[in-house]
C-alpha cells in the first residue's frame, strides 16, 4: 500500500518534467482569418527516458463565448500527428515548427490556440498527456 501511495506523486513529477511549451505564436498575436499561422512547440531536455508520440493543435472561437481549456474542447483541428523536435540554434530548447491555416471562417475576436502533446516517459514508458493552450487575437 505505502509503494503505490508514493507512486501517484513519483509519476506526477516525471510528468512535470517532461513538460512542453508553446514557443510561439506569443500570446494575443493578431491572425486574420484564413491566412497561415506557425506553432512552435518545444520540448526541453529531460534527464528521463523519454520517446515522443504526437501533437494535435486545435484553434476555437472566444470571440461571442468564454475559452473552454483544450481539456473541454480542442476546436477545429489544424494538426494531428507526429512530434519530432529537433535542435536549430544554440541556447534554445529542442522544438519543432508547425504551420497550420486559420479557418477563414473563424470569427474576429479572441481565439485559443490549443495543443495536446502526448508523450511517453519514463523506463516503464508511462503514457502521458499534456495540455497548452494561448490566446491570440482574429482580426
């Protein structure tokens, strides 16, 4: 009993660890409608065992509703596969670029940007998953 109490923890800080982050675009970035947008996700080094699976960005309408977390709603899907970060300069973590296109149909406003990552960690490979999210603006 006392090994599995402490496991819960234990797995929750391997999680932490492992986090990714939106890179880019930086919060309340102005897009218009229909034209193409870069995600940048990025994935510090871990001192874990790790092995990526996939990324699925989705962008939704605030602009005559409060956000929902990507926990709730995803909105429309732009980007569903795989995540292979890379190294590209110096000092910076190891990321990778997706260009994705806005709905032309996406209303002007507020809008979140909303990525799932979904990675394995760990020497017993523990699936894991991880929501972001970043608010920028449809002009």
């Amino acid at each position: 009993m006392f090994k599995s109490i402490l496991t819960i923890p234990l797995f929750a800080a391997l999680a932490l660890a492992q986090g990714a982050v939106i890179g880019y675009p930086p919060q309340g970035t102005s897009v218009a409608p229909g034209s193409s947008l870069i995600v940048q996700v990025e994935r510090p080094n871990t001192l874990s065992n790790s092995e990526e699976v996939a990324v699925v960005i989705g962008v939704q309408s605030c602009a005559t509703q409060p956000c929902v977390s990507p926990a709730g709603d995803m909105g429309q899907i732009l980007y569903n596969g795989p995540f292979a970060p890379q190294y590209h300069e110096s000092g910076t973590p190891p990321y990778q670029n997706f260009t994705v296109q806005i709905p032309s149909t996406l209303a002007s406003g507020t809008a979140l940007i909303g990525v799932a990552h979904f990675t394995l960690v760990g020497s017993v490979l523990y699936p894991w998953l991880q929501l972001l999210n970043r608010t920028i603006t449809i002009a």
